[in-house]
C-alpha cells in the first residue's frame, strides 16, 4: 500500500517557527576579506570589534542603514534565493511599496585573488500602488564610532570608506547621539502607478570607479546591471559543491545550498592557503573543533584539494612537542581532534600517500596524548589518573586546574581510535598493535572512572556527567557535547554500551523545541546545532527516527534567510539573549552532513544507507539522490524514486571503488521491503537496481 504517516506521528515540515528573533545574513563572496552582514531591519554591519560574547547586535564599529523613509514600516525579509545571497527587505508607508535589495559586487573575488575592488549595495524599488502621489523623504543613518565627513554626495567614514547614495544632501544631523549621523536628502515624488529607484553604495574602503563616477553621473540603470550580473555570478556558481545532494523537502534542501554557500563566504585564505573559518564576527579565525566538521564536509562533497589546505593551515601550528593548543594551552582535545580530522579526510579522499607524508607528526601526537596521560599521575587530583589533565571544557562549562572532566578524555580517545583504523589502512601493522595497546589501557582506564562517576537523573537514567567531580556539576546535559562527539564520529563506544546508552536516554529526556535544552552557555537557551551532534550519535545508536526528527529541529531554528545563531533562548523566553557567531558555520556543516549520514554512513566496513531517510521524503513520485559524495570507500552515487503511485521506490546505487568495503546495507525501516525483508545486502563491487515496495 502507498506510504502513509501514522495517525499518531507528527509530519516534519519546515516552517522556521524556532527562528531568533534577530538575525544577520552575509552577502560576501567566497573566500572575501570584507565580511559585510546585514541586520533584520536592512542595516549594513560592519567592523565587528571585541565586544562580549553575550550580545543583542554584536559589536559593530560602523552600522550604514538606508530608509526610503523614515516613516517605512518593515514588514519583513528574504534572501533572492537559497544560492544568491541578495537580501531582499520589503516595507511600506502611505500604500507605497519599498524594496531594498543589498548585494556585494566587485572585481577579482576568484578564490586567492586580491581584491582590487569591492563594494556593498543597496538599490532600493519605490512602487506607488495607490492614485495618488505620494511624498518620501529619504534618510541615510550611519552609526560609527569613528568620525563621519560628508563631502557632496558621499559620507566618508574614518578618511577611508565611503558611502553615496543617488539624490542631493539637503541636511546632516550630528547632534542626536555620540556616534550618529543622519543624513537627510531631497524629498522624491511618485506619482501613482509609478516605480522609482535609489542606489546607495559603500565601496568598503577599497578602490572603486563605480562608486567615484556615482557621487556625479548616478545611474540606477547601472546598478540594475551591475545586480544581474552578480545574480548570474551566484546562479552559476561552480566552486561551491551544489547539486551533490538532492531531497524532495525544498526547504531542507534550501538549507542545504544555503549551508554550503555559507562555509565557503567564510572562508578567508591566509598563508596563502584556504582556511575554513567558522563565521564573520567572533570566529573569524581557526576553531579545531569546529574545523574538524568543516573540513569533513568539505571533503565529503567533493572539494577534498580545498580542504586539503584547510588541514595542512591545521597542521602549521603543531608544536615541537607534538601538541596543538591553538585555542587554549589546555584545550587538549585538540590534539586527538587534529588525529581525527587527518585521518578522516585522508580516507574520503583515498589518498595513502598524503597520510603517509603526515604519519611522523601525527605519531608524535600521539606520544604527546601519552605524555598528557602520564602527567595526570603526578599531579594533586587523583580522579583524572591515567586519563587527561584538567583542560578548557567548553560548550556550556569552563574548566578549572583542579576541575577534572571527560570532554578532553572523549576527544583524546577518539583520535587514537582514528588512528588504529588509519594504521590499518596503511598497512603500518607495528604501528596498529601499539596504538591498539595504547587505547585499550586509556579506555580500559575510563571505563573504570566511568564506573566511578556515573549519577542518577531525576527519570532513573543512568548517565556520565561531565565533570568528575559532583561539586562541579550542573544540568546532567550540560556541555555533553563532546560526549555525542565520541559516539559520533569518534565511534569510542559499542552500540549497547551503557555508558553511551545511559547518556543518551539522559538527554532524551531534556528536549524542548526538539533540541536538548541548556547543554550550551545559556542554561536557559537552546545550543542550535547541538542538533548535530544530538542527531548523529542518535544515528550511531540506532536511533533513526530521533535522528532524523533532530534534523527538523535543526532546521526550524534556522532563520528564514537559511542560517543559524550558535545559542538563543526558546519561544518562551523573551526577550531572546544570544550567544555566538551568526551565521554560524559549523551548524552549516553539521547540517548538511546529518543530511548525508542519514542517507549514507559508514559503519566498519560496511556502508549503510537509507537508515534515516525521512518518511516524509517517500512520497509519490519523490526522488533522493546523492551524487559523488565521498565516503571511506570511495564515492557513493544512489537515486531513490518513488513511482506515481507511491507504492513502489526503485533504488539504483553505483559500485564502490575501495575493496575494504564488505557490503552496502540498504535499510527499509518500517516504510518498505524488497523480497519480504526490510534489509537488503549488496556487493559493493557492483551496480544495483533494487525495487521496494512501499509500506
């Protein structure tokens, strides 16, 4: 019979009900060095500064806002497109229409190019709708903490950036605040039924002959141009790895295109080399942890060369001892993060002779995880003994000298399990028994503190806090982070492990919104792409429908424009405080690689799929695919079509070119079967056609 939702189960839409309620969106180029963002209200905000973490806006220097009126009201905002970063903000006044489309345009902005020129615009569609004429007066409002000069037609900020827009200044206001200007030009008439545009322009501080020649001889016709060329240039994107994955939900996969746009503005190339980079404001720079994901995705849609740079800027800042402390001296998770993420990417890419060529700094990592490891055996804290020293915990908690923990113990654990699945592969079989010995001793030694240190919630679940210490405790879900992070993709714990079970069923019992609650910073907000971590280790654990719920929430928390804010507090609870980064991409990769793994995962030796597919994507005449998606044994390539009458799904995967692989496993759950069974097992040598019959 044709696929059906239970009575009982909630259909997953995407609808963004969760969305903060303030934003910011970036319409950079790849790989630009001006991270422009603008606001929910159509701000252009620039010069993030060191403000606190805890912000409303976040701490920009220069603030640029156009209003065709003052007496606009903002009704609401999009992007042009999930692929064209043009932010679309629509207001009215007296029945007038007003839209302002801000996109980035310039010259030379191919991925190591320096930019010769570069500027921000706002081109601003007056529609008179009613029978009569109506009256605007323009206003350009720029908030700055440095001085603001007005010259003709243009305000320049700091004797460098400069800002025009197309009509005669009539008046500049300095007096209304300590860094505020106002500057109010001549009033514009629109008949009825007419259209009217303005363009106004900030050249950034970069060199621009578009906006010197617009300060005397504006023309929006230009403009017009200019803003269907760069439409063409983001349609037509071919750096940025679009159309690899393909789902019947048109707003996961708007989140999808839009996730991998978003890593690759913020990427920026320093030392002449790609760096991935977390976001535009306060992770404008190298977060190992957050890298790891981003490097993964990366490689896993097809852009291993780009991510090769990423890991190889990763591995510059290895230290004589062997060590990675880039963050913090003592976020010693790094260095197992470091093993995990080489390791990884080397197997997506197939490439034995990279990981041969970094073996020698990765074993002498391996020995500085065994230093730290002898280290907590002469210090004053016996709970950490033969584990890891007390080192930065993150995600919700910080770290103390004397507080020991388990996040840098899951991270130092997963990277050695890394490292015993690469020496395999290399055939480095003296290496592979001694990291072996090396890991069973650590978890050996951290099943025993385990034991030690597990605690009761207030449901009879079993679970292992993060602090060791009960005095340091908080919230059972509190900074349990890295503790997904070890499930998946550290894969540190068995499926029936009741460690990782007992966690898991901690967590479960937290969700609001469908996300674990206050497991970040704000122990009363919601960690967005905690989702991530949430929805794999469900994944790992055999949890499918959980999985695939997460990544709904996921995508409900996202903003309409398609991206996320780190931390902000539910529905609940406003006005909202926010925490972090936005957009923020390590939820983009997170995002789209749960999306992957829901489809895709390799267990061992084996390669699952389907094992989360959505049943809201076996629909009638519904088609999934992926295409060229990288995986340990090769590239995957399947298309899933359900036929019109959605009772019948015909599965057609290409053959796999690692021969480690020992089976593809196709999972039917319970909305399919093939042949009676709802397992079906391929030889990963071949191409396949199954047929399925919808349940």
């Amino acid at each position: 019979m044709a696929c059906t939702l239970s009575l009982h189960a909630q259909k997953q839409v995407v609808d963004y009900r969760y969305a903060p309620q303030w934003w910011q969106s970036s319409i950079c180029f790849p790989d630009d060095s001006c991270k422009t963002l603008v606001g929910p209200l159509g701000q252009m905000l620039y010069e993030y500064g060191s403000g606190p973490f805890y912000k409303y806006v976040g701490s920009y220097r220069t603030v640029v806002q156009f209003l065709a009126d003052e007496n606009m009201k903002i009704t609401g905002q999009r992007l042009y497109s999930a692929r064209v970063p043009v932010v679309v903000t629509e207001a009215t006044y007296q029945g007038v229409a007003i839209t302002q489309e801000i996109f980035a345009a310039g010259t030379a902005f191919t991925s190591k190019n320096r930019q010769a020129s570069r500027e921000d615009v706002i081109l601003t569609t007056i529609v008179n709708n009613t029978d009569e004429p109506r009256i605007l007066n323009p206003m350009l409002i720029i908030d700055s903490e440095h001085k603001v000069n007005v010259t003709g037609r243009a305000a320049v900020i700091n004797d460098k950036a400069q800002v025009t827009s197309g009509g005669n200044i009539v008046k500049v206001r300095k007096n209304l605040g300590q860094f505020k200007t106002l500057i109010e030009l001549e009033s514009i008439t629109v008949a009825a039924g007419e259209t009217k545009q303005i363009a106004t322009l900030c050249d950034n501080g970069l060199p621009s002959t578009l906006v010197e020649r617009f300060q005397t001889a504006p023309s929006v016709a230009e403009i017009n141009q200019l803003k269907a060329r760069m439409i063409d240039y983001w349609e037509n994107q071919t750096d940025i790895p679009y159309n690899l994955v393909s789902v019947p939900d048109k707003e996961i996969q708007n989140l999808l295109d839009a996730s991998l746009r978003g890593i690759w503005q913020a990427r920026e190339i320093k030392k002449d080399q790609i760096a991935f980079q977390v976001g535009p404001t306060c992770y404008r720079g190298l977060w190992v942890s957050d890298g790891a994901t981003l490097l993964e995705a990366a490689t896993t849609f097809d852009r291993g060369k780009d991510a090769r740079d990423g890991v190889e800027y990763t591995l510059s800042f290895q230290k004589e001892t062997g060590q990675f402390g880039i963050m913090d001296s003592v976020y010693w998770k790094e260095n197992g993060m470091v093993l995990w993420t080489c390791v990884r990417h080397a197997m997506l890419m197939q490439d034995r002779t990279w990981l041969k060529s970094v073996w020698p700094k990765l074993l002498k990592t391996v020995d500085y995880i065994k230093v730290l490891r002898a280290r907590t055996l002469t210090n004053d804290i016996p709970l950490d003994d033969g584990l890891i020293p007390p080192g930065q915990i993150d995600g919700g908690l910080w770290g103390a000298e004397d507080k020991a923990e388990y996040t840098n113990v899951y991270w130092n654990l997963a990277g050695l399990k890394a490292m015993i699945q690469a020496a395999e592969w290399l055939g480095e079989k003296k290496d592979a028994k001694a990291l072996q010995a090396e890991f069973d001793d650590f978890f050996a030694t951290f099943r025993k503190a385990a034991e030690r240190d597990m605690a009761t919630d207030d449901f009879g679940n079993r679970y292992l806090a993060i602090p060791m210490d009960p005095k340091y405790r908080s919230l059972p879900q509190r900074a349990q982070w890295a503790f997904c992070q070890s499930v998946y993709p550290g894969q540190v714990f068995a499926m029936d492990d009741p460690v990782a079970s007992g966690t898991m069923h901690m967590l479960h019992t937290t969700l609001q919104e469908g996300m674990v609650m206050g497991t970040g910073w704000d122990i009363d907000g919601i960690w967005t792409y905690f989702a991530g971590f949430y929805g794999h280790a469900c994944l790992w654990m055999g949890e499918s429908k959980r999985a695939y719920e997460s990544l709904y929430a996921f995508a409900n928390h996202a903003t309409p424009l398609y991206n996320w804010r780190e931390e902000h507090a539910p529905r609940d609870l406003t006005p909202s405080k926010y925490v972090g980064d936005m957009p923020h991409n390590w939820a983009s990769a997170l995002f789209v690689e749960l999306t992957v793994h829901l489809l895709a995962l390799d267990r061992g030796n084996e390669l699952h799929l389907l094992e989360g597919i959505p049943r809201e994507w076996l629909g009638a005449g519904m088609t999934t695919a992926l295409k060229d998606i990288a995986t340990p044994f090769g590239k995957i390539t399947f298309t899933l079509t359900v036929d019109a009458s959605g009772q019948t799904a015909t599965l057609t995967t290409g053959k796999l070119t690692d021969p480690s692989c020992k089976g593809v496993i196709v999972h039917l759950g319970d909305w399919g079967e093939s042949n009676g069974s709802n397992i079906v097992r391929f030889d990963p040598k071949k191409d396949h056609n199954l047929s399925i019959q919808i349940r």
